[in-house]
C-alpha cells in the first residue's frame, strides 16, 4: 500500500459542490446525458492569440505556470470562446520531479529539460516524494480557477504516469523513442520499478492535495507507456497507475474521485486499461471506438479520439470528421468526445469553434433520433 505523506490541506473542500453544468461528470460516470460533453486536451494554450499574450507577460512557460493568477486567467480563456464542458488546470505534468530537485526548465522550442538526471542506482536511491508545500502554487491555482469558475463547469486535476515522469527524469529531456528507458527496464528493471515506485507515490499525493484543493475529476496522463512491450507496460505503467487510483483519499461524499487514464499508444491493452480502476479511458485516434465502446463501454466512460491535426484542417473537415466519432460512439452513456492527444500548435481557433458546435449539435441529434426509433 502507498504511505499517505501529510496533506496540506485539512479541511473540506473550499468550493462549493453545485456544477451548473455537470454533463462531463455524468459522462464519466456513465450515466445519461443530453449530448455527448466535450473538453480538449491542451485546450489552454499556443494555439490562441490571447495565451500568447498571457505567456508574454509571464516572461516565460515557468513564470506563467507557477503564478496561479495567470495560471488561472489561461485556463479559464478558451471557456470564454467556446461553451466546453469542462476546464483543465493549466501546468505542466513535470511539476513533480521538479519539486525532487532535478530543476525543471523550458528552452524555447526544445521543449522541457532538467538540470539532473535520474538515470542511475544513486540519483534514484535519493529520490523522495517532494514535499507538497514546493507544490504549493498549483494547489492555490486549483482553488483560484474554482472561484473564479463559480461552478460554471467540472475543474480536471491531472499528473504524468509514473512511468511517463520516470522517461523525463532518466533521459533529462524529451525524447522519440526514450531509449535509455526501454533498455533500464530490459536490463535493470529493478531500478525502473525503484523510480516508478517513488513517483507513484508522490503522484499519489500530489493528485491528493489537487482534490482537497477542490478539482472535480483527475486525469494521469501516460504519454509514453505506448512504448512499452505489453509485460513491461503492464509492470511498469499500469501497475503503478493502479496504485495511485487506489491510494488517492475519496471525495467528500466518501466515493473515489472520478478519474480518467489517457495512455498514448495504449490501444492493444485496452482490456487492461479498463480494468485498473478509472472511471474513464482516453483514446489516441489509432483506436475505433466503436469497437472499443462495444468491448469495454460498459465498464468504463471513453474518451476521445478525433486526430487532433484534423483541426488544422478546414471548418467542413472538422465537422464531417467529429460526426463520424459522435456516431461510431453511440448515444450510449459513457462518451467524452476529446482529441487523441492534445491541440497541436497552429490550430486554427475558428476550428475549435466549429469541433465544439458539431459535437453539441450531432449527439443531441442523435439522442433524439434514438428515442424517437
């Protein structure tokens, strides 16, 4: 069992509990909705004019996301353009081995790096679950986009798998294939199972105190657990993933916190996905959902998976392409519609506008259709 570090907060959550609009929690639970919700990975970011200016101010990705005015002024600005159903914290999933002390820092255009690396028996040894209090901007993040949201939509909270950090902190930067990884775990998979142990428990507590900050939902994102043989995938990354879903503390009214896991690559395992304990599985587009839905739809909600470079495309495009997911789905309950991975750069905002509407527009009509047959 993971050992629960002391929270920062002790009371009960400082929000209050009424959502105006709760569709994505029903979703997620799999219970009725009048249309399919729908919120969108990086839906706060480069891809709109005024996040830029945001950015600018901040001075940098660091200095924006570690000010939880600003921090909260990004997340709340694409509900300000489109009528989503759910916001998302704006961070950075490598909050947390930054607060180990490996010294997180983004170049422009290279994307993140650490100072320190995690790569062999004695930087691993020294690891330990930060101490939340170095956190402690995210969690006054939470609980300013709460007020400021009002209970206007559900607030998702989310972290990096284990594994997915564990990538990071080994090889020190991004990576296409995180080779250094993959050999660890053929080679020493003891010493990668020490690293995901460590991080599933800080995992555990960061996500912890998101919740008693006032989040409505968690979400660990498992960017890189797609590369992963099936046996070190399910060692490595779920297995860990498992851990921190049954370690986090339940919500105010004594039930888990809805929860969604998003592994990237994931697709061959979704039998195994399904049955770590979410409530939710994302999709990439590689999946068919219709196939998925008939195999674990009802199990657990999905989420998902237009190509997210569909939104580069044009108005008309985006529309035929999200009809075509809304329909493979079903009117079933349990369907999140979502990106299979996040916003690309460039994405043209008008696009997003069009992929909201159709989404919104297309499940109610076909809710309707089947009621009437």
């Amino acid at each position: 069992m993971l050992q629960r570090p002391a929270r920062l907060s002790r009371g009960t959550r400082s929000d209050s509990a009424v959502i105006a609009n709760d569709t994505f929690l029903r979703a997620l639970k799999r219970e009725p909705t009048p249309y399919t919700p729908i919120w969108l990975m990086r839906q706060a970011g480069r891809y709109l004019p005024e996040y830029a200016a945001t950015r600018a101010r901040a001075g940098s990705f660091m200095g924006l996301a570690t000010h939880p005015g600003l921090a909260t002024e990004v997340t709340l600005q694409p509900l300000e353009r489109y009528p989503l159903d759910a916001a998302i914290l704006f961070s950075d999933i490598l909050t947390v081995p930054d607060a180990m002390g490996l010294g997180l820092s983004f170049a422009e255009g290279e994307g993140p790096r650490f100072a320190r690396t995690a790569a062999d028996e004695g930087a691993i040894a020294a690891l330990e679950v930060p101490d939340m209090a170095k956190l402690r901007y995210v969690f006054d993040a939470v609980r300013e986009i709460k007020r400021a949201l009002a209970g206007r939509v559900p607030l998702i909270g989310f972290s990096g798998s284990p594994f997915t950090l564990a990538c990071y902190m080994i090889e020190g930067r991004g990576s296409a294939d995180f080779a250094a990884v993959r050999r660890m775990a053929h080679a020493r998979p003891e010493l990668l199972a020490r690293l995901v142990d460590v991080n599933a428990r800080a995992v555990t507590a960061y996500l912890d105190e998101q919740i008693a900050a006032g989040v409505d939902a968690v979400m660990i994102f498992d960017t890189w657990g797609g590369l992963l043989g099936a046996d070190a995938y399910r060692r490595f990354s779920l297995a860990p993933m498992r851990a921190v879903l049954r370690g986090l503390t339940p919500g105010r009214d004594g039930a888990p916190v809805p929860s969604i896991v998003f592994t990237k690559g994931g697709g061959a395992l979704l039998d195994d996905i399904a049955a770590c304990g979410a409530h939710g599985v994302g999709l990439d587009w590689t999946v068919d959902i219709a196939a998925a839905r008939a195999r674990v739809g009802g199990k657990v909600a999905l989420q998902g998976n237009l190509d997210p470079l569909v939104l580069t495309t044009d108005a008309a495009t985006v529309a035929r392409e999200a009809t075509a997911i809304v329909r493979a789905a079903g009117p079933a309950p349990g369907h999140i519609f979502n990106l299979g991975h996040g916003i690309v750069p460039g994405t043209p905002p008008d696009n997003v506008a069009a992929l909201v509407e159709t989404v919104h527009a297309e499940s109610r009509k076909l809710r309707s259709a089947t009621a009437v047959a």
